[in-house]
C-alpha cells in the first residue's frame, strides 16, 4: 500500500492494529509540525526533538485504546501539554535548586554569625576580666541588666558621677580591645 496518499484517519486505524508503516507515515507527517511547535515553547532544540519523540512513543503505545478522530490536532494538542509540563517541570526544578542553595547560604550565614557571636562574646569576657571588679559589674548591670545608673548608685553605695565613671571607663577599654570586631553598621 502507499501510505503518502493514505488519508490520516486511515492511518490511524491501521496504527490501531499495528501497522508500523502507518505509524512511520504519521511521524513524518507531522514531525516537522510538532517539532516546531515545542522548539517555539521550550526554546532547544533538544529538548523540543525528546518532547516529539515522547508524544510519538505515547501514541504508539496507546494505539489500541485511543479514538482519535483529526490525529494532526491530537497530536499538536498533545505536544503543547508536554511541552507545559516540561517547563512547569523545569520552573519547579530551578525553584527547587534556588530553594536549596539559598537554604544553604542562610545556613552558612547563620554559622558565620554564630561563630563571629561567640569569639565577640569571648573577647568581651577576656576585656572585662581586665576591668577592676567593681566596674566590670557596674558595667553588666548598666548594659546586660539595662540597669539605670541611679539604681546601680544606690546599689553599691556610690553617686551617680561615680557610676557614670565606672561605666565610661568600661565602655573606652571595650573600645581600644574590641576595634576587631567593629563594623560602620
């Protein structure tokens, strides 16, 4: 039989019983057809070739169950759902990796900053140890217990003037022993 001049819904029948002839003559029918229609959605040529090759692999195996009437408009109405899928697939994909890598960095960020926080606190308990005792607890109390000066003042016996001292001679030396770690923010 030649198959060229086979009308399609013939054919599609004889794909029914499984006649590899008709299902060639499909495929070159409307390879071309399909292959632009992906390439002009997904935008490679690859990736267009596999979706074609795909839909073409679902009708031949989907042959005996399928009732297709006007196979070109089937198979145009089937490549342009792969091809959604496929980038839907692709968007999911990317979100996925974008996710990840930004999981990641946050991650890292958060060890950096735990890291940075804990040699900080420990440059801190090493500078306040240098402070007479009185003014390393003046200084906690007025900056880690939010403390007022007033309150402080009246807690160890002390003026006001004295506890502002204490405070402010605290606040140099964290200063002149903790320029490392400071930052214009």
């Amino acid at each position: 039989m030649h198959y060229p001049s086979v009308p399609d819904e013939q054919l599609v029948r004889f794909l029914a019983d499984g006649d590899t002839a008709a299902f060639k003559e499909l495929y070159d029918r409307y390879w071309y057809k399909l292959f632009s229609v992906a390439y002009h959605r997904i935008g490679t040529k690859e990736e267009a070739e596999e979706l074609v090759h795909d839909v073409f692999e679902q009708l031949w195996n989907r042959r005996q169950s399928l009732a297709i009437t006007h196979v070109g408009a089937y198979l145009v109405v089937a490549i342009k759902h792969l091809s959604m899928n496929h980038i839907r697939s692709q968007i999911n994909h990317r979100r996925l990796q974008e996710h990840l890598i930004l999981n990641q960095l946050q991650q890292s960020f958060a060890t950096e900053e735990l890291v940075n926080f804990t040699d900080l606190s420990d440059a801190l308990a090493h500078v306040l140890k240098q402070l007479p005792e009185r003014s390393s607890e003046i200084f906690r109390l007025s900056r880690f217990e939010n403390q007022s000066v007033k309150a402080i003042a009246a807690q160890f016996n002390l003026s006001e003037k004295a506890v502002e001292y204490h405070i402010t001679k605290s606040i140099r030396l964290l200063k002149e022993n903790l320029k490392a770690y400071h930052t214009n923010n």
